[in-house]
C-alpha cells in the first residue's frame, strides 16, 4: 500500500491492520491533491477559486496554471517523489507553485515566510530536498533564491534547483518562465498512500521536525473539516494566517474552500484595519485566526466602524483561547465561534456548529473521526477517567507515526502502542469533548508545585485594566522557577503594580503558590510566525 522509496527514505507507514481497517472504513479515498483540484474545477470552472488585491484565478485558470507551471518544473527536471522546498507570503502564485509540484507527483517540503537561510539548510537537508522556490511579495524587498547562502559543504545538500518568482499584479508576468516552450506533459497519478509532502512541527524554539503527510490521510481530515464547518460554494473564506501553516490549509482552511468549491480571499496584512476592508469589500463569511489575532480584532479602534454582517463563522485555533475572549467574538463581531484543536501531526478536534454555549466557551470540541483515538494518561502512562487531567495521547486515521527520518526523536514521541505523545495537557468532559489546560514543557515548576500558565492567564484577563497576558517559568536558585507576569494594558498610559495583580488573584481565592512572583508592563508580546505567543523568547517590548 506504501510505496517502499518512501519508507526507506524515512515514512513510518500506518501498521498494516490500521491500514487495512481504514482502508475498509472508506476512510482513505482514492483520490490525491491534483485529482482533487482536477474534479472541483470540472463542477466549478468558472468559480471563483482565489483571489489577492486584483489578483484572481478561477478554477479552471487556476488548474491551467498549474499544469503549466508543472510541465516547466518537468522539463527543468524535477521529477515525481522529489522533495522541493517552498517558501512564500499569502499570494496567489504560491497556488500555482503547490499545484504545480503535485501535477507532476512532487512533494513540497513548506516553510514559514520568515525562516532564513539557517532554517531552509537544515530543512533541505533533512528532507534530501533537490528544489527550492521563493515566491516574493510585490513591493517588498526581496531576496533572491540564488543567493542564500547554504553550506555547500554538507554532503547531503542537493538543492540544484533554485527559483525566485516574483508576486506581480499579472499572473503572466510572474511566470513569464512558462512560455511557447513549455510542452504541457501529462497529470501524474500519485498514489493516494504516498507522501503529499512535509509539513513542519509547531514548536515554538529549536529547529522544526519534519511531519510526512499522506494524500490520503489527509484529505480525509479536510473533507471531515468540510463537515463540522459547514463550508460550501457560496462560502467566501478569508485567509489571514500564514498560508502554509497547516491551520490555514486544512481546518477546514483553503484545501476545505477548494473541497466545497468555495472561493477564497488572501490577506497580505493582518491588520485589524485591513482585515474589516476585506470583509466589507468581498461579504467574507468564514476566517480561521489564532487568539492573539482575535484580541487584535475585538479591541481594534476600527471596530466600531466596520461593518460585518457577512461574517458568519470564525474558527479560532493554534493555542488556547481564553472564556472571556471566546464569549466576546459573539458579543463584538457577531460571529458563530468554532473551537479548533489540533496539530500538523493529525488529530483535529472542533466544537460544533450546534453545541451548547458552554461547550463552545470551554471546550476544544470532539475529534473529527470515530476512530480518533485520544488518551489521557498519568506520569506513568495509565489511562485516566474522563473529568480527570493528563497528558494527552492520540492515534488514528490521519495522525502520523512518526516524524521524517528522525528515529530518535520517534523513540521519544510515539509510545510502543503507535501513540503520538502531543506534548499537551488536558482531559476529557463527560461529553467526550476535549478540555486543553496547557503544555507540559510550558508548566512552571515553582519549588515543586506545579503551575499551568494559562490557567493564571485567564485570571489575570478578566481584570478591568489588562487587555492581554503571557505567564512564564523565570529560572530561580531558590524557587527554581519564579511566575513572571507580561502584561499589556488597555490604556497604555496607565498603570498597575504586582501587588494589586496579587491582590486582585487572592480575591479569585486561587492558590498562593500560582501568584506571580515579577510583573512586567510591556507595548506588545513576541510572537512566532504562525501567531502565537513566543514564550521561549524574552524579548517582549518594555513599555517605554
């Protein structure tokens, strides 16, 4: 079922009785990337797929790109099963890119917009990638694929196959590569259970683990994500997050958007201000965000202006939401709120269209799949009741079994039952709904008693004064850990001490030890490129 160049290369495939369990479920179709654009567009040719300032491509345009700008990349010699890295802002050349790499059977390896040359090394290498695109904005500065400095030295970098597109206000133009030359060879049939490509872990430091997403499995999750959504053709989804983050492509993201034959829109800038504009001038009514974005949106002075009564659902994922920002996106924007959990390594959960308003508020939802398994599980890895907190363990139909070719990092992050060890903590309600408290590596050890930050984070919230919060484990010779508070304010002009922050958590009648040791007022928080907050850095903006 697997082809055997992808697991001598570093896939750990599905164990043959889950394999044939889902097979048999109809869970995997047989379908892969470029089929699925393929059959959209014979339904929805002449619909609006994307669009980007005064960029757009409908289907059927999108499709021709694509085969075109693949049957370049064929005669320039990347084949199918080959590695090539991408790399590009929200445009729309980066469709024709990703499309492109799968007419051919190609696998694109994605990384963020802001990695530099640092991170595209050991990703390339990692990977045995042999390609690399760079799609840079108009009107940004740009830098040019041939010039990034790699060590050439390293025997396993192959990457000679570099190639900067410039984004311009013609698609034509920015592939001016494609030209009377350019024979058009035919679709590639990928196998559905082989590689689509590589996605990058989430952590917030250190270099990312590379995570092998099958055709198969992961088209799966989308049209599951389609389902609990709602999504349909009539849906105009706006993209603000980074648009090869795995959030943005396929929870339900723009993967969802194509699956249903909606069209989707592209913000450069997530801006507040430019977000609204886009809303209004397009009748937005689907946008996936982080919660640090959604506390931009909720106390943006341009709120009160805006008009956005086409916005009907947001989904709102990528680190936890806190109760009082979850009941405000009704309350301020209007919108139906979805919960997302989940990860680039498979298990999503959502909460759903239709739950109670105190699922939505605090809750992360269910799983998408019957077969999802997930696990809570003590310090010695016995399983838990429900109601009871733990860390959380998951397997099942679209969840990986490991990373690319790191057995050692494998050795830590799977259990021998084929488990992912997410790294999270949390439990299950009596519903089976999914309650994410935190994350083990982000628990503060405070002379033995264990503190998790988002707890305290949702507290220090619901003063009148704070607008946002980030609470770190500060290194203490006598504590070993001390609570630092980073707050930003509503006025920025005010004030607030540790000890009224103290006071005001005494009268919540919480533990003494979960009281913050340090505060610090700053202007705004460091963020990772997929927007959450960094707490891995300390380099908030003081307030001046």
């Amino acid at each position: 079922m697997f082809l055997e160049n992808d697991i001598k290369n570093g896939f750990v495939p599905f164990p043959q009785d889950r394999a044939e369990y889902y097979q048999a479920s109809g869970y995997w179709e047989n379908e892969n990337h470029i089929q699925l654009l393929d059959r959209i567009r014979k339904q929805y040719g002449n619909q609006l797929a994307i669009c980007q300032d005064d960029k757009s491509l409908s289907y059927d345009e999108l499709y021709h790109y694509a085969a075109s700008y693949g049957s370049y990349l064929h005669q320039q010699g990347i084949k199918a099963e080959d590695f090539v890295v991408i790399q590009s802002p929200n445009v729309v050349e980066f469709f024709v890119v990703l499309f492109g790499l799968y007419y051919i059977g190609a696998r694109p390896v994605f990384c963020l917009n802001g990695h530099g040359a640092y991170e595209i090394e050991n990703i390339a290498i990692n990977s045995r990638a042999v390609g690399y695109i760079k799609i840079n904005q108009e009107n940004q500065p740009t830098t040019d694929a041939m010039d990034i400095s790699f060590g050439f030295t390293m025997p396993n970098l192959n990457l000679w196959f570099r190639q900067t597109i410039k984004s311009s206000s013609s698609i034509d133009q920015a592939f001016s590569c494609i030209n009377d030359k350019t024979m058009l060879v035919p679709k590639y049939e990928a196998s559905p259970h082989s590689v689509a490509f590589l996605q990058l872990s989430g952590g917030t430091t250190g270099l990312p683990k590379l995570i092998p997403r099958t055709h198969a499995d992961y088209l799966y999750s989308v049209k599951k994500s389609v389902e609990v959504t709602d999504l349909s053709a009539s849906t105009k989804q706006l993209i603000v997050l980074p648009v090869m983050h795995n959030f943005t492509m396929s929870s339900p993201g723009f993967l969802g958007a194509f699956y249903s034959g909606a069209s989707v829109f592209l913000s450069t800038d997530s801006s507040p201000k430019n977000c609204f504009s886009l809303i209004e001038k397009h009748g937005i009514t689907q946008v996936s965000l982080v919660p640090s974005l959604i506390n931009l949106w909720i106390n943006s002075p341009q709120l009160e202006q805006a008009d956005l009564k086409t916005l009907e659902v947001i989904q709102v994922g990528g680190a936890k939401l806190l109760p009082e920002l979850a009941e405000a996106i009704d309350q301020k924007l209007g919108a139906k709120l979805q919960q997302v959990y989940g990860m680039a390594e498979g298990l999503v959960n959502f909460t759903r269209l239709d739950d109670h308003s105190n699922t939505v508020l605090f809750t992360q939802g269910k799983a998408l799949s019957k077969d999802d398994e997930i696990l809570i599980v003590d310090e010695e890895g016995s399983p838990l009741p429900n109601e009871s907190a733990g860390f959380i363990l998951t397997r099942g139909p679209y969840t990986i079994n490991g990373y690319y070719n790191s057995p050692l990092v494998n050795s830590r992050s799977f259990n021998k039952e084929g488990f992912y060890i997410t790294g999270d903590i949390g439990y299950l309600d009596s519903n089976n709904n999914i309650v994410v408290t935190g994350r083990e590596k982000e628990q503060i050890n405070r002379a033995g008693e264990k503190i998790t930050p988002s707890e305290i984070e949702n507290l220090i919230l619901s003063h009148a004064q704070v607008k946002d919060v980030s609470v770190v484990g500060v290194k203490d010779s006598l504590l070993g850990e001390r609570t630092k508070a980073s707050i930003i304010l509503k006025e920025p002009t005010s004030q607030l001490s540790l000890r009224d922050v103290r006071v005001f958590l005494m009268q919540k009648k919480i533990a003494e030890y979960k009281l913050p040791d340090e505060i610090e007022l700053v202007d705004d928080f460091t963020y990772t490129q997929v927007g959450k907050v960094n707490k891995g850095l300390s380099t908030n903006k003081a307030r001046g």
